[in-house]
C-alpha cells in the first residue's frame, strides 16, 4: 500500500532522515520506534506531504506521491494523527470531527459522524463539549476520529500514547487494534516501544535517522539490542 524509497529529509544543514525506506502492506499495523530525535515524525510528515524529500520515491496505492500537498493526500486516502494531538481547542468534539471530514462529500459527514461515534461512544456523550476541556485521552480518540472522518486507506499516527497515563495508553492501543480488525491500515510512530512492537505486524527501528532493524513486531520484542535500547533490559 504504501513504498518508501531512500528517503533523504534536511532541516537546513540537518540530515535528519538518511536513506529511509520501508513498507506497509494493506491490512498491516507497521511501527517506526526509535529514540527522542531518531527521525520518526520528520518520516512521517515527509509521507504525509508537510516536508519533502531530497531524494528517493513514495509510492502510495501504486501512484508516486513525492511532492504532493498534505490536503491532497488527505482526498486520496492517506490520514495523519499528528503528534500532540493539535484538535481545535475551541471548538466543539462534534465541529472537529466534521474538520476532518471536509475533502469529502457532505453527504458522508453524517455516517461518518455514526461511524466514529460507534467506535468512540465518549466522544459521542461529549459530542457538544468543547475540545480544550477534554482529558488528554479524550484529546487522542477525537484526534483518531478526526482523522477517520477523512474515510482513509492508511492512518498514520505520531505517538499516540505520549503524554497518558498508563491504563490509557492500553486503551488507545486497543482501540488501534480494534481498527486493524476493522480492516484499518496503520502506521504508527511510537516511543513507547513496548506497546508499540507488542501490537505491530512489523516494526523498523530509526536510530539517528537510518533504520538500523527490521522485523516482525514479536521478534523486535524478544531482540537483545532492542531489548537493551528500548525496554529497559
Ligand atoms: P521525538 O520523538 O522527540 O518527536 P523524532 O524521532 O520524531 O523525535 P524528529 O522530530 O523527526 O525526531 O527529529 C529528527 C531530528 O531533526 C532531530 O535532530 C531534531 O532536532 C531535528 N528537527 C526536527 N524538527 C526540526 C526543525 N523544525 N528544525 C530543525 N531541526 C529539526
């Protein structure tokens, strides 16, 4: 579903991202884990469209998609959570999650609406509440759901569980579980390397901006060097 290529990403004199390339095939949870500043959301916002590449190729649904603006990418599929959640403070859960669905027709906003309230019934019980009053968990699952009113192919999300209290963490792990039987494609950049190799199919670790170790997500858990690195043993 989604190609990769020797991506090569600066930040003015900053190699941030070197020779980056890896895969995510539909119906997949992929993890990219890696360290404060190894490079996962400069990955990320590069698939997404908001930073360039200097080299390489993504190749999205069969179709380069090197230089192509984040809104469009939005249309044709690809959905980000960016890290922080960034929903609209002062808005209403309901108006945010409506955001989230303008590139499509809006005849869909209303099922879509039905949709993520099903999958998040807190966010439908705070449907007229505004965002900035939300705890940080309710913050991520209207983030999520933002995101799915785009109807998506591949969801991507930038760490998801920073910032939350343990037991939400395993909420909103659940719940990307929950999407990917659903049939919900997921990228996902974690910190949280527990977590985040525990739920994934596959995982690629960045370490100063290469991926120094791929693999199955079970077998990235059991990995020495990871172990040491990542899971605190
Ligand atoms: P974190 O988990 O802390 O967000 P990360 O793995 O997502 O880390 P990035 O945010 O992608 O890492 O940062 C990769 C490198 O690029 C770091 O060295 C960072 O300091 C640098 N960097 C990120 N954003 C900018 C920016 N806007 N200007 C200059 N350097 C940046």
């Amino acid at each position: 579903m989604l190609s990769v290529q020797d991506i090569n990403v600066y930040y003015g004199a900053i190699h941030a991202v070197k020779g980056v390339s890896f895969e995510v095939e539909e119906g997949e949870i992929v993890t990219l884990i890696g360290a404060n500043g190894a490079g996962k959301s400069t990955t990320l916002q590069t698939v997404s469209g908001l930073l360039r590449s200097k080299t390489g190729s993504i190749t999205f649904l069969g179709e380069n998609i090197s230089g192509v603006s984040a809104a469009k990418l939005v249309s044709r599929g690809l959905a980000q959570v960016p890290e922080g959640r960034r929903v609209f403070l002062q808005m209403t859960v309901e108006e945010n999650l409506e955001m989230g669905g303008f590139t499509q027709p809006s005849s869909t906003i209303a099922p879509g609406l039905e949709r993520v309230y099903e999958q998040f019934p807190r966010l439908k019980e705070r449907r007229r509440q505004v965002a900035g009053t939300l705890s940080g968990g309710e913050q991520q699952m209207l983030a999520m759901g933002r995101a799915l009113m785009s109807n998506p192919r591949l969801l991507m999300l930038d760490e998801p569980s920073m910032g939350l209290a343990p037991i939400l963490v395993e909420q909103i792990f659940d719940i990307i579980q929950e999407l990917n039987k659903g049939g919900a494609t997921i990228l996902l950049v974690e910190q949280n390397a527990q977590m985040a190799l525990s739920v994934a199919h596959r995982g690629y670790v960045l370490e100063t901006g290469r991926i120094t170790l791929s693999g199955p997500g079970k077998q990235l858990l059991e990995d020495e060097a990871v172990k040491k690195a990542y899971l605190g043993g």
